[in-house]
C-alpha cells in the first residue's frame, strides 16, 4: 500500500472514533437481555417485563429474595474488556424500587462494581473497583430515575466515591484493592460489569426484592492520545460530558 493510501486509511478510522462519544444502550424492547443477567434460583427469579420498563415499555425486573441482588454482565463487549483506551466512560441505568423489606421497608445501598477476576488474590473470587449511588428504598421515589457515573478509566488512585475490594486493611479490616493493583489495573481487566445491593464490607438481611432496571448504558470517549498516534492536522477531538 502507498503511504499516502495508509495515511488516508488511518484518518479515516480516527475521524470515525473521535468524531463522537460511542453509546451502547441495553433497553430490552426486542426481549433480549444483551448478557445482563438478574439473580435466578430458589429465591425467585428474574425477567423481561414487557410493561414494565421506563415510560411503559419492557425493562428488566426481579422479584427475588436473599440478602442483596445482582445483575451482571460478562459476556457483552461493550460493558466488559480494556477500557483504559478510553478517555472517559459513563454508565447509566434507570432504577425502579417497588418493594425492599419484608415486614417494613428498608433502604439498600445500589452501586456500580467493575470485576476483574484476573487480579483476584488471595482467595478472594475477584478484585474490584465499585461507585455507590446511595442507599434507596420503595419510599424514597416515585416510579424510575436515573443513575449515572462518569470516570477516568486511567486514575491510578479510586476516585472520589470508589472503593476497592480484592483484600481487607489489616488495622481498619475494610475492604481495599489487593496490593499493587490500580484502579487503572482493574479498569484494564473488566470481566463483569455488575449492578448489586451487596456492598463490600456489610452484611444485609434477608428481604424481599422487587426491582427493576432500564435503558443501561455505556458511553466512551475516546482518549486524545488516539488523535496524537494519528497525527492528523486541524482535526481537533472534543469531550462531551453528561
């Protein structure tokens, strides 16, 4: 190939991934669960309720009961994988709380936890990096809202709102990263995405859980060093934040 063919290839492949932010959006109107998976077994079960999504279409909805609940995905490329090429990734979902508690209602903490079951030491099944929401319950709002998390995939340190799990500080005994490995690490090594109840570091009761998610999402914005390797002139990369 000619250089100047090789050139105008490359240009054409960077002006394509920076040209915006790339979005991949899970709202299962087409009655798949895109490799999100709700918690299954004795306790209940979960599904595709076609009626029960944000604004009356199908969301995904689980009716379970156990100490805390767990969707996750590890088979979708874009919600697992290396995502230190990016610049900037945001996750969102719309949560629905119908029902937490068994005699009364009680509020549970609902976080985003990026697994990495290759950084797993110590006999821990993974290590991870999770963002906490907050605590929520059946009263604390009506019908769905929306959670959203935007980061650096490349910090080195947790972010203000992240914690590490893989190992326990042996003066606090909270859980922290295993030693030596990142928040960059972790991000590098995604081999679940989970949205869960069961925060590192608490125990939870048995209750009753009726909730359901929608429209999950990813955004990535790519990182400007993918402009900087392509060395194109008076193209300038652009960051949107939501």
């Amino acid at each position: 190939m000619k250089l100047t063919a090789l050139i105008f290839a490359l240009g054409t492949c960077a002006a394509t991934s920076i040209a915006g932010v790339s979005t991949t959006t899970v709202d299962f109107e087409d009655g798949l669960t895109h490799g999100w998976e709700g918690p299954q077994g004795p306790g209940g079960h979960s599904y595709i309720d076609n009626t029960g999504g944000n604004g009356g279409g199908a969301g995904y909805r689980t009716e379970f009961n156990n100490f805390g609940i767990v969707f996750g995905n590890s088979t979708n490329a874009a919600f697992t994988g290396d995502f230190t090429g990016y610049d900037e990734v945001t996750v969102s979902f719309d949560l629905k709380v119908d029902q937490i508690g068994t005699f009364l209602p009680v509020p549970r903490p609902f976080m985003l936890e990026m697994r990495s079951t290759t950084l797993a030491t110590g006999g821990y099944p993974w290590a991870s990096a999770y963002f906490l929401f907050d605590w929520y319950g059946q009263d604390s709002f009506n019908d769905y809202i929306t959670l959203s998390t935007t980061f650096d995939p490349n910090a080195v340190a947790l972010p203000a709102g992240w914690g590490g799990f893989g190992a326990e500080d042996p003066n606090t005994f909270e859980p922290i990263l295993p030693d030596g490995v990142t928040y960059a690490d972790i991000m590098a090594n995604v081999d679940e995405m989970v949205i869960s109840t069961l925060l590192p570091g608490y125990f939870f009761t048995f209750d009753d859980y009726d909730v359901t998610l929608d429209n999950i999402s990813i955004s990535t914005v790519p990182a400007p060093s993918a402009l900087a390797l392509i060395g194109l002139g008076g193209m300038v990369g652009t960051r949107r934040r939501r």
